[in-house]
C-alpha cells in the first residue's frame, strides 16, 4: 500500500500554505507486461497508472513517458482494433507484439481522445497505457473492439468443409457500397470471406443452410481483388431464408483462385447471425474439353468418348452455316482428323451409338469458322457427309465439336467415326510434271489432284467459284500446219473440260477450251503452229467433281502434197511518166504476182524464183524495155506448184529521138512604110506568123518554138530575113 499525496491548490506565492488531498491505493497489478491484464471486445476495465514504474517506450520519440500499465490482446485473424477510454490525465497508446517490446506496432500519442483504431495481425499483440510523462498517471476506463472481418481487406479465410460461424453486428460496411450481382443493393451490414480454390474447375458450393444460422442470410461470390470486384454469383433462399450459392460451369475456377465471399442481410439495416461453409469437390473433366487439347482420332477407327463435364460450352463456339447455336449450354468435346486425301470424301458421324442426342460441328483447323453441322441424320445421332465444295486437301487439320442440343446441359456418351475414301495423286498434278502426249489415246484421272482449275489463268466462258482437281499434259505439234485435235469422247465418269494453252509454265496463254462437246466430254481443234509446237492441256470440270477419263490426241496435214492451185500474175505494158537527164522512165507501183490456194485450213504464198528472169521489185524506176517474172506457188508444208511467167512491158511516153516538125514552104513577104523608118532608112513591121506543126507517140504532146531570126514586132529595113523554129 502507498500514500499519493496531491495538492488541491497549487502556488508557488510566499505565505500561502498547500492542502493536500490523500488517497490510499494498491499498487497496478499489471505495471509489469508479464503481469498484463486479459483484455476482451465484452469486457471493459477500469485501471490506474498511479504507483506503476514509469517507463520509456520505443513507440515514442519522447524521453519522458510516464507510468505505464499493461494489457493483452488475442485476435485469431488479422482485424481491426478500436479503443473506446476515458481518463483523467493525458494518456499515451502503445501496441507491441510481445513483452520483449523491442518493435512498435502503434503509437498513438493522444491516448483516449476520439476513441482510435488501429490494424493489427492475427495473434497475440499488448497494449501499454502510460501518462505522456513522469508526472502523469491516475485512474481510466478502458475498452476495446475487435472487428475481424468487415472490411474486404480483412477478410476472414474459409477451408473446405470447416463450418464457421459470423455475424454482420457491429460491421462498418454495407451491401449497398459493393457492385450488385442482379439483385437491387440495399444497406444492410457485410462481412468478407475469402476462400482459395484446391480443385481445377471443382464444384463449388457456398452456404449458410446450417441450424446454427437463426436469421435471413445473402450470399455473393466475387472474383478480383477489393479494388475490383467481378460477380460470379449470389443467392437468396435457396434453403429457407439461408443461402447457397454455386458456380455454374463456365464460371468454374482453376485451382488456386482466391474468390470473396460477402455475406449480409437482404433487408435493409438488418444484422445477420449465421453459419456458413465452403463445399468443394472434384470435377473429373475430359482432357480434350477445349479446343487446343482436341484429341486425334483416326480414319475408321471408332472413338468412345463422352462430353459430360467439359469446361467448354457450345454456344462459345462460332455458328455453324445452317445452325444458330448461340442459346446453346450444352458441354463440347474436341477431336481433330488430318485429311489422307486431297478432296477424298469424308464422312464423321455418332451413328454406333444412341445414348444422347448429338450434335456435330466441323472446323478447318483452330475453331474460328464452322464449316458444317448435323443433328438427327441417325436417330437422335448425327452424320456429315462433307459435299465437294467442302472437301479438302490432303494433311488438313478437320476440327470435329459434338455436343448435345440446346436443352441438354449435362452432355453424355457417344461413339465418333469417321471415314474418308479417297485416291492416290496423280503424278502430273502440276505444269512442272505434265505428262508427254502422244498421238492416240491415254487414260488419266483426276481424282485425288490437290491442283484446282482456279489456280491457272482463266480460259473459257465459264466462271467458277471453286475450281476442280486437274491435271496437266504436254503435246508437241510433229508435222507444219496440222490439224490438232485432243478430246475427252472416248470415255469419261465425270463432265470434263479441256483446256488448251501454249508458253510455258510461268506465261500460259489460253489457245482453245471446250465443254460438252461430245454429251458431258469435251473436244478442241487447233490449227496454224509450226512443227515442235509446245502445247499444255489441262484436263478438268466446269464445276467441283473429278474422275477418270480418255484423252486423246491427233494430227493431221491439210496442205496438199501437189501444192497449191496458182493462177500466174498477168503480163502488164507501163508508159513511163518520168525523165531524168534526158532518160525517160516509169516507177513501178505494183507487181501483182497473182493468187494461190490450197485445202482448207491450209494456207500458201507466192515466190519469186531468184535464179531466173529480172528481179524487178515494186519502187523500181523502169525505163523502156521488156522484164521477165518468173514465180512459184507454195504452201505451209512447202509443196510447190508449177513455175509461172508473165512480163512487164515498158514503153517510152514520147520519142527519144524528138517529135516531128513541119513548117510552111512559102515565104513571108514585108513592104516598108513611109511611117516606119529604122536607121535612116524606110522599115516594115515583123507580124506574128505560123511557126508549124509537131506530133509525137501517142500520149505525148509537144510544141513548136523560134529559135531564131526577127520576132513578131521587130522593125525590118529591106533584106532577106531566116527565121529559125524547133519542135519539143
């Protein structure tokens, strides 16, 4: 026992006596941690630091902390502590996990004022309450409360099958502050579980159905983090006013996802009682449940397999070009087929066996685009038979998805067959392998040919949206201007085609096509190449089908051996036109060899023999004389016929010797005038007189001119006068 002695009146003024108030106390049991107080959030304590050693906490920077007493706390998860005292001299809070106090937890050095909260772990922890100094310490009311689980972030973890039992008393948060699943939010206390998953895509349940549960609960499940909550589920009711809540198939968690449970009233300001746990088993799921684990299956081997559980669902799935499948939740499982033929038929059914009503959808490749889909060609099973548009080539990857129908939900067990028949490729399935073709007949296929028709330049009329398996062969042309023909008439097992092209394989250039000329078979005809002609045929359909077939090919001349018919040019007389240093002479403007023919389809030509006659040619000057022509006629195998003459005559336009002069024998006789005089002497005036005549060859004009003597109009003095003309 001690005596605090303390002043009621306090002063320091000289003659003033001090009274003192005396209180006799016991010293703090709990002034050594040791000795700490059990301190509960039901229980609350009253406490003194009065006699307690004082001491200095590693909480505070302050060198003087006064005397302090000792508390322990135990939260079995981590939680929030709130801290409710009263006291009549200045506190300080200090928080420590363990009497060792050599780390602080919290410091709060304003001690009870506004009732402070702290986060704390799970644990152990002790709480120090001292004066802020030496001189501090007197008597206050201390409680606490634990708030484990209401906030997100200290959320309360659940284990498989363990039964928990919760309360939303006391929480500080509400439903109405989460995002809503469906169901309006209405303010009513929460608390926060979080539980982590132990299966791949197990079964999850989560319920509050438990006896101990005496008030009307809510479930809601999140995937996330707090920051960012996604709903995955909720439930009201589902076992009287309690809650169980699961997760359907497409939102089945992989092993080791942390989910949030939140857990409240659906009434408004309405607290919860209750008990809740976590179901989880497993799931044994096909391994081929997805599209990048299909599973390979083999040409007519019979696969049993089953859909039941598979995490993927077909309304996932891309629709099919005949089928809507997007309200679709029934399982799917993957197989997958590599093609053995280019184009074989193929055909994938569940027919062997009837256990569910089935579906099929067929992929190429990855799941992206649905080719085809049945339902119901067997019974309730399913059969595709893949027409030629969508036949493919040998070594694709055939994606195969069965599925139930829209109601089935659960999927079942199936057999899954399939079956390809097709042929072995032919060897000249490309230009570069074209097979040599000879006159005669060679039997060819064009099943299993991976080569479409729409892969070479286009040649024909037709227009063809897939194309057909073709195949090439190679013709040269063994005689000069032949007929050529290649035909399919000889037989055939589908409407064939045939096209003909000449250059090579990177310049093909279209030359003949045909279709249907002889009923469903084809023919062509060609005409007019030189001898060593390259030719490529290619031998196909108008549409998607392939068969077998007769190919044949001929030659035949068309020239005759004889050679042509000729009707020789005829002989011709020019006149020249044209003179140059006194030569006279013609340009020759046409040389008209005459005309040849021969048998149809074959064509011939005229030749000059070089070794005979006058090589004269068109655009020659010509001067008078005779020119001898001597020709041949040939045609395109190079028969010739008879040799041919004829001549072209050249004829000077006018004489080469000058045109003929007459003149008049009588001669011109002048008397003077007395008015005419001319160097002192009486003249006569020379009039116009008549020069003469001249004539030349036909065709040839010409002229009569003085050359010399007096002139029209000259003055003549008495005398003898000549008077010169010439003709031109």
């Amino acid at each position: 026992m001690i005596i605090i002695a303390s002043p009621n009146v306090a002063s320091n003024k000289k003659g003033f006596q001090t009274q003192y108030s005396i209180v006799v106390t016991e010293y703090p049991l709990n002034d050594q941690c040791d000795d700490s107080i059990i301190l509960t959030d039901i229980s609350a304590e009253s406490g003194f630091t009065i006699g307690a050693t004082a001491q200095r906490s590693l909480c505070s920077t302050s060198l003087s902390t006064g005397p302090m007493v000792y508390y322990s706390i135990s939260s079995p998860t981590p939680a929030t502590l709130q801290i409710s005292c009263t006291a009549d001299f200045n506190t300080e809070l200090h928080l420590f996990p363990d009497c060792s106090m050599d780390s602080c937890l919290a410091y709060i050095p304003t001690g009870c004022q506004g009732n402070p909260s702290v986060d704390i772990p799970a644990g152990d922890l002790i709480l120090a309450v001292s004066g802020s100094n030496f001189s501090d310490g007197s008597f206050f009311d201390l409680a606490i409360s634990l708030y484990f689980n209401d906030m997100c972030e200290t959320a309360e973890e659940l284990f498989p099958f363990v039964e928990v039992t919760g309360t939303t008393v006391n929480s500080r948060s509400s439903w109405s502050d989460l995002i809503s699943c469906g169901t309006p939010l209405v303010d009513s206390p929460v608390v926060f579980y979080t539980y982590t998953t132990i299966y791949d895509r197990g079964d999850l349940t989560i319920s509050t159905c438990s006896e101990e549960t005496t008030t009307d609960t809510f479930i809601n499940i999140f995937a996330g983090n707090c920051n960012n909550l996604n709903c995955l589920s909720e439930n009201d009711n589902s076992c009287g006013l309690n809650a169980k809540a699961t997760l359907d198939a497409e939102n089945r968690l992989p092993i080791e996802t942390t989910i949030i449970i939140a857990v409240h009233s659906p009434n408004n300001n309405e607290i919860s009682n209750f008990s809740i746990i976590v179901e989880e088993t497993e799931i044994i799921y096909p391994e081929n449940g997805n599209c990048q684990a299909a599973k390979e299956i083999f040409n007519q081997v019979l696969e049993i397999g089953s859909s039941v559980n598979s995490e993927t669902l077909r309304f996932m799935l891309p629709n099919c070009p005949s089928q809507d499948f997007s309200g679709n939740n029934s399982p799917v499982v993957f197989y997958f087929y590599d093609t053995q033929f280019n184009y074989g038929e193929l055909v994938v059914d569940t027919c062997s066996l009837q256990k569910f009503d089935t579906v099929i959808s067929l992929f190429v490749s990855d799941c992206s685009e649905c080719i085809a889909s049945n339902d119901n060609v067997c019974g309730t099973s399913s059969l595709i038979s893949l027409p030629y548009p969508l036949r493919q080539l040998k070594g694709t990857t055939i994606t195969i998805a069965v599925h139930g129908i829209d109601s089935d939900s659960d999927g079942g067990s199936f057999a899954l067959h399939v079956q390809e028949i097709g042929h072995v490729e032919p060897s000249n399935i490309n230009c570069h392998n074209a097979i040599e073709l000879h006159e005669g007949i060679t039997q060819g296929t064009t099943l299993g040919s991976p080569f479409l028709s729409t892969q070479i330049p286009i040649c024909g009329t037709n227009d063809e949206n897939f194309g057909s398996p073709s195949v090439f062969y190679n013709y040269i042309s063994t005689q000069e201007n032949s007929v050529i023909r290649f035909d399919t008439c000889f037989g055939g097992s589908f409407d064939s085609y045939l096209r003909v092209y000449s250059g090579d394989c990177d310049e093909m250039e279209c030359i003949a096509f045909n279709d249907n000329s002889c009923g469903l078979l084809s023919s062509v005809e060609i005409s007019g190449f030189p001898i060593g002609s390259h030719f490529l045929i290619v031998v196909s359909a108008p549409e998607f089908s392939a068969g077998n077939f007769v190919l044949r090919a001929s030659e035949e001349l068309i020239c005759d051996p004889d050679g042509p018919k000729y009707e020789c040019g005829t002989s011709k007389t020019l006149v020249t036109n044209q003179i140059r240093d006194g030569v006279q002479f013609v340009v020759l403007e046409d040389l008209d060899l005459g005309f040849c023919y021969d048998e149809e389809g074959c064509s011939c030509d005229i030749q000059r023999e070089e070794s005979k006659g006058d090589l004269i040619e068109v655009g020659d000057e010509l001067v008078s004389g005779v020119y001898e022509v001597y020709t041949i006629a040939v045609n395109d195998l190079g028969f010739s016929s008879d040799e041919c003459s004829f001549r072209v005559n050249v004829e000077n336009q006018c004489n080469p010797d000058g045109p003929q002069l007459r003149v008049p024998d009588k001669t011109v006789v002048l008397s003077t005038r007395s008015s005419c005089t001319f160097e002192g002497q009486k003249c006569a005036i020379m009039p116009a007189v008549f020069l003469g005549t001249c004539s030349d060859y036909e065709g040839c004009t010409c002229e009569v001119n003085q050359v010399d003597g007096p002139q029209a109009g000259a003055l003549l003095i008495p005398g003898r006068y000549a008077i010169g003309v010439q003709a031109t």
